[in-house]
C-alpha cells in the first residue's frame, strides 16, 4: 500500500522560509511523478506543483501564485521529495499535502495526511 | 492560468442519482486533461475516486463513475448513500500544470 507522510510543517514569520518533506514507501518512487497540493483553512484544494521522475526528465511545474518561491526536489536514493518554500506570506498558511502518480501502473494520485504550515507576524 | 468551473452545492435524496460537473476556461475538456475526481469528507484528507477520465481505484465504490460529459468531466454517482454526503473536487490537466476546480459540496437528503 502506498504510504506517504509529510513532515516539516509549523509556525513561521512572514517572509521566512520552512522545507517541508514528503517520505514515500511501498511503490516504487524512482518511477513517480510527485506533487504537492494545499488547502487553506476552510478553502478548496490548490495544486502547487510537481516534479516527474528522472525517466521523465525530472522536470519540475509550478502554479503561478508560487513559481519563483516555491521549489520542489526529489532525492530518489532516499524515497524523499521537498518543498522549499521562501518569502513565504500569510496567505500561504494551509496543510499542505503530497500526491504520488505512479507512472509504472500509470494510476494516481495516492494522498499523504497533509503538514498544517501556519504563516503569522 | 486556466479556470476550472464545478457546481457549488447539490443535493440528491438517498438512492438517487446526481451528475457533478468539470468545465475549463479554455473551452471542451478532453480525455487529453486527465480528469480527476477527489472526495473529501470534514477534518480527513481527501482521496481520489476516479483518475483519467474514467479509472478507479480499488477502493472507489463501484457507485462512482466518471466520464466525459457535454464538453465537461462528469462524475456520476448512482444510488447515493448518505455517507457521500461530501465535498468533491474535479482536476485537469494543461500540459504538466494542474489546477483544481473549486469544489461541489454535495448533501444526501
């Protein structure tokens, strides 16, 4: 069963930085296409951004709203992927998710239980 | 960036049968979007029901199903129970970016 937890979500100042990170297991994560997706207290879920795998080029897309902020990685030797997150704003105060495409089986996106991130003065 | 369009709210009694819609912005949604279908319920993560248009998962009641719809992704859900009372979120695709509709939030009454 594929399992993914995030982690690294807290409280932090406007205009801070925070990495959060995204530990997958249980499918075979050199052939994943990664994401990440937030949702904003009491809002609709926003897509981020995501990061297809090395046989994809491992090319990285982001929604506008965070491009030039946001930067998503992947370390395949340890079934982790990131998201730096800088200049960030109060407005990005969400729980923040990963998503996992599986490219082998071509079937998606398996959910983690999300990293509440709190922007505030 | 594109505009993905869903009903706000809709209501089916138990046992019926409602249709959610997904439009985009840029005109007639293809099976070339990748359509999703995600179901949240209050405090819980979501989950996807259906991927591609019309793929489900093992977990995805057999109620659910998804297709292309009057230039729209419909998701069609037939014999409603009322633990489907939930929010539900369409998504597509436009060459590697991805962006969600708003959501429909559907009440079993």
């Amino acid at each position: 069963e594929v399992q993914l937890v995030e982690s690294g979500g807290g409280l932090v100042m406007p205009g801070g930085s925070l990495r959060l990170s995204c530990a997958a297991s249980e499918f075979t994560f050199i052939s994943a296409s990664m994401n990440w997706v937030r949702q904003a207290p009491g809002k609709g879920l926003e897509w981020i951004g995501r990061i297809y795998s090395k046989t994809v080029r491992g090319t990285t897309v982001y929604a506008a709203p965070v491009k030039g902020r946001f930067t998503i990685s992947r370390d395949d030797s340890k079934n982790m992927v990131y998201l730096q997150m800088n200049s960030l704003k109060i407005e990005d105060t969400a729980v923040y998710y990963c998503t996992a495409y599986l490219e082998t089986t071509r079937s998606g996106d398996y959910w983690g239980l999300g990293t509440l991130v709190t922007v505030s003065p | 960036q594109a505009v993905v369009t869903q009903e706000p709210s809709l209501t089916v009694s138990p046992g019926g049968t409602v249709t959610l819609t997904c439009g985009s912005s840029t005109g007639t949604v293809t099976s070339d979007h990748y359509p999703y279908w995600f179901q949240q319920k209050p405090g819980q993560t979501p989950w996807t029901l259906i991927y591609d248009t019309t793929n489900k998962h093992s977990w995805t009641p057999a109620r659910f199903s998804g297709s292309l719809l009057g230039g729209k992704a419909a998701l069609t859900l037939s014999g409603a129970q009322p633990e489907d009372e939930a929010d539900y979120y369409c998504l597509l695709s436009y060459a590697g970016t991805r962006v969600f509709g708003g959501g429909t939030k559907l009440t079993v009454l």
